[in-house]
C-alpha cells in the first residue's frame, strides 16, 4: 500500500497531485502529516507544500472541469473530514486522466461523493446564514457565535458581509478558535482567548449589552412563541428544519 | 419602544399567524456597499428560524391593525369576534424590522393589515411603512405586502415600487361559497387587485427593455392562498385554480391553508377537530408536481377522482391509475417520463440524465445517486434482469405492497391485551 502525506491544506493536496504525477506512482491512501501510518504500508512520501506546483495542477484542472465544478471542488475541502482527502484525490486525478469532464459522472463514487459533500457544506453554510443570532454591543458592534460542523465561516462572513455593510460584526467560530471581525470595509480573520465570558457563552454579559437589546431579544421570543398555531404542533418537524445543536445560541430557544 | 409594544406585538403577530405564506423568495439582490443595510439571496430563501408548529420564520409576519370592518366567517380577526385588539403605529413597526433584521433574526416583512375605515386608507398605511423602510432606512432587505382587497390601482402600483412581492388571499375556491362565508367579499374584489399587480410587473418588463435602471416593480411576483377544509370544493376543484393562477405571468406561489376551527360558534363552517393536515400536505404536493414535475391539474385530479388519495401521494397515485406507462427504461426515457417515476425527484432525475452518458446505469447506480428504489423498483427497468413491474403485477399489489407498515412495532396495539408498566 502506498501512503502519501500532506499538511492538511489545500494547497498541499495539489502539491500532492503534482508529486503523484512526477513520481509516477499513486497513492491509496491519503493521510495528514502526525496520522499514524496504516499496518501494511510498503511505500510512504511526504508531501512538501509548494504553491508553484499547486498552482499549475490548479491551471490543468480549469481546462478539465468547468468553473462550477472547480469552486465545487474547493468548497467540499471545507468540510476538513479525513477520509475524504482521498475521496478529493481520487476525483481530481480522475478529472486529469479523463479526456472529457467527469464532473456529470454520477455513477461514479467519487463524482457522486464529491457532489454529496459539497451540498453538505453549502448546506452548514445556509445555516449559519438561517441560525446566527446576532447580539448589539455597548460599543455598536454585533456580536454571533457558531460552531458549525464544516469550517464554513469564511463562506458565511461573505453573506453578512454583503448584508450588513454598514455594521460592525464580529462571528466566531468556537469550535475551531477563530472569528472574523467586520469593519464595516472589510473582514479580518481574529483570535480571541477563549476563556472570555460571551465567547464561552456565546452571550455578552449585561454590562457589555446595548441598552435596548434586553428588550429586542424579549421582542423575539415574545414573537416567536406568538406565531406558533397551537393546533398544529409538531416538535418533529421543528427540529429536523432546526436541529438541536443550533439551539444553544438561539435567542428565542433560551 | 416600550413594553407597550411587545404586548401589541405579540396580539398582531398571533392574528397574522394564519397567513401561511412566508417565503423570502424569488428575488436576488445584492447588497449596496456604505448605504443602508440588506440583500436577498433568492433560490429558496433564508428560514430563520422554525416555531414549535415547525412552519418557518423567514419574514417577521405581522399585522398593522387587527382592527377589521369585515366579518368573514373563517377569519380569527372578524369585526363580531371578541378578541383583544391592537395598532402599531408606523414608526414602530419600522423600527422592529430593522432592529430584527440587524439581529438576523428575519429576512425582511410581511405585512398585512385589517380593514379599517376603507381599504384605500388601509393600504396607504401599508404603503407607508413599506416606503419609509425603503427611503428612510434605506432597507434592502426582502419586504411582502397583502394587498388590501378594494384598495384603487393607484396605491397598488406605489406598494409595487417598493415591495417584493405582493399577494391577494382568495382564501376560498369558489365564488359562490366565498360570498356565503364573506359577504363584503366577492371574486372581484380579490381579481381586480390581482390584476393590477400583474399589469405592473407586465408594464415594468416593458419599460424595463428600453430604461435599464426603471426601479422594479415587485420582482419576486405574487402569491395568493386557499383554505382547504372550509367550504365543500373538491380538490380537482382548488388544483384547477391554482393551474388556471400558475399560467398567468405573475403568479409564482399558492398557498393551502389546512382549516383551523377559530369561530366555532359559526354554524356555516364544518366543525373540524383536527385541521386537515394530511388533506394539505397532498394538496403541495400535486402543487409541486404542478410545478416542478411538469404535471397538469387534469392528470393529478379529475372528474372520476375528484379528491386526492390521503393514504399515498399523488404521484404515485397517478403512476397506479397508468400502469400501461411503465416499466420506464431509465437508460432510454426522456427526462419528463423519468420525473414521473414515483420515488425520482427532480434532484435524481437531473443526475440520472447526466449520469447515463457515461455508462449504462443499473439499480445500483441508481441507488447511491439517491433514488428510493423501494417504491421506484415497481416503475423502472435499467439494463437489469426485470424486477416485478407494476404492469406485470397489479396495480392493488403494489399498492399494498407500499402502504403496508413494515415491522411489528408500529402496529397498532391489541387492545385485548394487557399490559403492566414496570
């Protein structure tokens, strides 16, 4: 079995498509550099990040796939699971061996595991757009937190971005250590210490709220259970639309 | 804001909640860098949240005024009802949408309102908050407005400036039961305004095409809703309004409102223990089929089936009244024919008909591109050893087959045995 190594970016899954080629030998198996080795393992490379290289298999791909296909493909990576980096390298070698486009291939595993994921990670995308709630601070500045299951941030802040221009927001991802700050220009990647009361909580404590805040979040809640038709409760379907690991950050849920 | 206006709030939001629409749909706009705040997304929308009823929460739904002179008989807010009654003043409904949507907690508004005076000075109200969100809160936001039955053409089109979409309940399928129900109220009432939103958007396109920053003129269209249960129409009946709506240019959504018994002192209504939801549920979906799976009324619902099947849906209730159609080849068959394969929807059809350039697909295939082969396997054929197909088998035994509930567990219990609770 051969193994390849790479340091878990995306840049270094080209390199690793890159080195596949030049050495001419493919790997089965596609693991992060720190991953305990497979028992039978008779062949492993590490992979050493180069943006040259990954950049060129980047410029091969574009006239292999259609620019749908390549932002899928980018996307999907998001999701950070580990089994599915060779899921990924499959496809694109895949993609560079076929004379036509494989992306319309849905018969094959890859094609269609590839497909399935990137839904999945647009989908975890939609719901921070559907499930942040935001929080107004003393100081003007909204305050969200999230811990989507996919690293789907960096999607997310582009919609709030282009919603709210004219806000100062702060979202933070607590699961993986990491936020983004608007300005009201642009958005910079921040990293705050975790101990902080309202990123522990996802909750600004009292004296940091906005004095009207109280009121709106009461607002909220008052509305939301108002708008409930008592004769067709049906908890079931509200947690398949919503399911319960949002609801700890739901203003109207607690 | 005061607390006054939360307790007004939640009365105006509990007499708005019979409005089923919700979408924030059908428009994409982006945001506008350093003015005001908002966008639209389009595709499906943004749910926000989803209430213990387990309908969304795109749009904050409300009312301006429950306050009504009319007296309809299915209506929670009726003039004869005694129910508390409240006003929000313009300022502070503007208010709440933006502070809301800043929070993410909407998408936009969806603002109605009783009849108060007359409905011209009701929708100008309407009009009002629509155009202060608009102008002075710069609000890009997604933004419905009910369009007042009665209100004159010209309020009509000011609202269409500034909302995204626009609806007119027609709330009940047939004339004759809506004046018995209604009696201020008649088809034309709700026709008339229809138009007008039509025209707009007709007249709009044109000028469109020659001005290219002409402001537009509800770009998210109209939709209307029926209530199913309230009135004895049959289901071909409410299906063949809604295909007869679905063809005029505008019309982009139709609701159905499973009946709620709010005024059960009113003999003139059916007294329903339980609001027709299964009735409903079928109902959106011959609406989807309609729509997405390239059916027509006719085929869903006819003179010899004037209702639809409570028991399986519509689909595949059409597909047992045509067996002669099947076994579909789904390596050969157009798209349409494979869109009528019950247990393939509009997603898998797509990847089947790209998928089947490639190689021959066989059941396997089929199964991880994410077809239910439980109820497709009667329909189809696909380079494989045939399977039982329901032309072969007969239509009763697939059914059966479908309906039956699998597993000892969700039969229902003996109630000859006892049991002890330990």
């Amino acid at each position: 079995m051969t193994v390849f190594t790479f340091d878990g970016t995306f840049d270094g899954l080209l390199t690793a498509i890159f080195d596949a080629y030049f050495r001419k030998q493919f790997p089965d198996m596609l693991l992060r550099s720190g991953d305990v080795l497979p028992m039978f393992c008779d062949d492993s490379h590490d992979v050493v990040t180069d943006e040259e290289k990954s950049v060129r298999v980047w410029r091969s791909l574009s006239r292999k796939l259609s620019s749908a296909a390549m932002s899928a493909v980018a996307t999907s990576f998001l999701c950070e699971m580990r089994d599915y980096d060779t899921v990924l390298f499959r496809y694109l070698r895949k993609a560079v061996d076929s004379p036509v486009s494989i992306e319309g291939d849905f018969s094959d595993e890859d094609v269609i595991e590839v497909t399935r994921m990137v839904r999945r990670v647009r989908h975890e995308a939609t719901r921070m757009a559907q499930f942040v709630r935001f929080q107004k601070a003393a100081d003007g500045t909204y305050f969200g937190v999230a811990e989507p299951m996919y690293n789907v941030l960096p999607l997310a802040v582009k919609h709030f971005a282009d919603r709210f221009s004219t806000m100062r927001f702060l979202l933070y991802d607590r699961r993986r250590h990491f936020g983004y700050y608007y300005d009201g220009e642009e958005a910079r990647m921040v990293t705050l210490p975790d101990e902080l009361y309202h990123i522990a909580t996802g909750r600004l404590p009292e004296d940091m709220m906005d004095s009207d805040e109280k009121l709106y979040q009461d607002m909220w809640r008052t509305y939301f259970k108002a708008i409930a038709i008592k004769e067709r409760i049906n908890p079931r379907k509200q947690r398949q639309d919503m399911p319960v690991r949002f609801w700890k950050y739901l203003t109207e849920k607690n | 804001m005061t607390e006054s206006t939360l307790s007004k709030l939640k009365i105006l939001a509990e007499s708005a909640k019979y409005d089923v629409s919700c979408s924030s749909s059908g428009t994409v706009r982006r945001g506008r860098k350093g003015d005001g705040i908002g966008n639209t997304v389009g595709g499906v929308g943004i749910c926000h949240s989803f209430a213990d009823d387990g309908r969304c929460i795109s749009l904050l739904k409300v009312m301006l005024t429950n306050v009504c002179m009319y007296d309809c008989a299915y209506c929670i807010n009726r003039r004869s009802n005694d129910i508390p009654r409240a006003t929000l003043s313009v300022t502070e409904i503007v208010d709440i949408t933006m502070e809301f949507y800043r929070r993410n907690y909407i998408e936009g508004l969806f603002l109605s309102s009783g009849v108060v005076r007359n409905p011209d000075y009701t929708m100008e109200r309407l009009v009002k908050v629509a155009q202060d969100l608009r102008t002075v809160h710069r609000f890009n936001g997604y933004i419905h407005l009910k369009s007042i039955p009665g209100a004159s053409q010209d309020l009509v089109r000011k609202a269409g400036l500034y909302a995204d979409r626009m609806s007119v309940n027609i709330e009940i399928p047939n004339e004759k039961s809506l004046k018995h129900l209604a009696p201020e109220k008649d088809f034309k009432s709700v026709f008339d305004p229809m138009g007008y939103i039509r025209q707009g958007v007709l007249e709009n396109k044109e000028d469109r095409r020659t001005m290219r920053h002409a402001p537009r003129f509800v770009p998210a269209g109209q939709s209307t809703q029926m209530i199913v249960g309230a009135s004895p129409e049959h289901d071909r009946d409410i299906l063949r309004l809604s295909s007869a709506l679905y063809a005029t240019p505008t019309m982009r959504r139709v609701y159905y409102s499973g009946y709620i018994h709010v005024n059960s002192y009113d003999t003139r209504l059916p007294a329903l223990k339980q609001p027709p939801l299964v009735r409903e549920n079928r109902l959106y979906q011959a609406d989807w089929l309609m729509r997405f799976y390239q059916f027509k009324a006719e085929e869903i619902a006819d003179d010899s089936h004037p209702d639809l099947e409570l028991e399986i849906d519509p689909k595949l209730s059409w597909a047992l009244r045509h067996p002669e159609q099947f076994p579909v080849d789904v390596n050969r068959a157009d798209y349409e024919m494979i869109l009528r394969i019950p247990g393939v929807g509009v997603k898998s059809a797509t990847l089947i008909v790209n998928a089947r350039r490639y190689r021959r697909l066989t059941s396997d295939h089929l199964k991880k591109i994410g077809v239910v082969m439980k109820r497709a396997r009667y329909f189809i054929t696909c380079g494989e050893l045939p399977g039982q197909c329901v032309a072969d088998v007969s239509p009763e035994y697939v059914r059966r087959q479908l309906t039956a509930i699998p597993g000892p567990c969700r039969t229902a219990p003996d109630s000859r045995q006892l049991t002890f609770d330990f």
